[in-house]
C-alpha cells in the first residue's frame, strides 16, 4: 500500500520536473525575455525573500484564513443540503435550479454586491468563498450519500440504529470520501474566491499583493505570488487528498463479505 502511494506522486513529479525544466530553458536562453517571465531562480529568489520580510508570510496567512472560513461554512451548509437532496426528491427538485444558478453567476458580479450589502473586511471574503464552494460540497455530498451501502445501513437497522445515531456513526463515515471529494475540490475554488475577492473588496492577503505587484508591473513578484497560492492549494489538495484515501480504505475494511 505504501509503494502503491509513492507511485501515485511519480506522474506529477515527473510533470513538475518538465514543465520547470521547460520554464528554465526558454528564459535562461533568451527565447522568452525576463522582463515578461522571469527564470524560475529569480521568482523562487522574491518569493524567499518576500517570506523572509514577512509581507508574503502574513498575505498567505489572511488569504488562508478567508479560504479556510468559506470551506467551513460551505461544509456546515452543503453536508445537509446534500443529504437532504440524496434522501428526498421533493426537496432535490425544489433546491437544485437554485444551487445551478447560484454557480452560474460569476463572482466578479457578487463582489461589488457584497461590499453594499456586508461593508469591507474579512467576512464578504468569506461569504464570496462560501457561494464559491458550496456548489461541490452539495453536489459531492448528495452523491456520496446515494451510494451507500444499502446491506450496511440495513445491518445497522437490525442491530437498532437510527435517526442521528444512524447518520453519525453509520452514513456520515460512509460518505466521507464524496464529501472529502468535494471539499478537495471546493478549497481550490475557495482560494481562488479569496483572491478574487481581495482584488475586488480590497484587504491585506496575496490577492492584494498580486495586484500591487500588477500595478508596479513587478512581474517577479507576480509570479513569487503565484507560485505560493500554487503551493498552499496544492498542500491543502493533498492532505485532503490523503484523508479521503484513508476514509475509503476504512469503508473498503468495513464492508461484509
């Protein structure tokens, strides 16, 4: 099982490792100028410098800090509303045309919308990040929920599960890896509605540090920026990656044979 896992991250190594051998050799031979993409070494060079100064340490731990908000919240609505749609078709029908529009409607159109009716600060970040996210975790959940194991469920009945009981300890655990799933999923979105909303709304994370480093035309500082957004995304993608793993071997080992 271990090898196995080691394995999984080869691909995306050896892709990582290309595509940087790629950006190295166009900039380091001339054939794109540095004054529109830097060399991988000057970028990486900003972005030490910038966490060794502490503004990038700090812009990271807002925007996180707004991601992570709009993913709790997502969660603590979306896991019911998901199992409210897997459970009855009733309030499948009612809920469904308003969670598609709700995603279709970008947002860069709900920003300035927010700051009327929320103000500035943190918290129509968050709300940005929630609407952003909610969408999958709703979607993942009720999926999650449907494919449960009927013959499971039915053994718990026998054996007096029900109501929350049931849902705890029985159908919150089996679902875990299509929840998991779509919060993988919406926290990816949900960094990219911080930064959107920062560049918007305004505040003191990496959205704002992109875009004064736009406004200086500063492109190393651009691509440092980017490139931490990158790492924490795909840091956070990981380790929810790995719990999902981890809860679909459980449900695997949990199974009757």
């Amino acid at each position: 099982m271990k090898s196995r896992r080691r394995k999984a991250w080869v691909p995306s190594l050896v892709l990582g490792i290309v595509l940087l051998g790629v950006w190295w050799a166009t900039t380091t031979l001339g054939v794109i100028d540095t004054a529109f993409l830097p060399t991988p070494q000057s970028a990486v060079g900003r972005l030490i410098y910038g966490l060794q100064q502490g503004y990038l340490a700090t812009a990271t731990w807002v925007t996180l800090q707004e991601a992570l908000g709009g993913c709790a919240i997502a969660a603590i609505l979306g896991i019911p509303t998901g199992y409210g749609i897997a459970k009855s078709r009733l309030f499948a029908r009612a809920v469904q045309p308003y969670l598609a529009a709700a995603q279709a409607i970008p947002a860069v159109a709900i920003a300035p919308l927010l700051t009327i009716w929320i103000g500035y600060g943190k918290l129509p970040i968050i709300v940005l990040c929630t609407i952003m996210v909610v969408f999958p975790v709703v979607i993942s959940s009720s999926v999650g929920f449907r494919h449960i194991n009927h013959d499971v469920l039915g053994a718990a009945r026998l054996d007096g599960a029900s109501g929350w009981t049931l849902i705890r300890y029985m159908e919150l655990p089996l679902a875990a890896p299509g929840i998991l799933a779509g919060l993988r999923t919406g926290f990816t979105l949900s960094i990219t509605g911080a930064v959107v909303g920062e560049m918007i709304i305004g505040g003191n994370g990496l959205g704002m540090t992109l875009l004064s480093s736009q406004g200086s035309a500063d492109v190393k500082g651009m691509f440092a920026t980017i490139i931490l957004l990158a790492c924490c995304a795909m840091a956070i993608y990981g380790l929810i990656a790995f719990v999902e793993q981890r809860a679909n071997y459980l449900i695997r080992d949990a199974r009757p044979r």
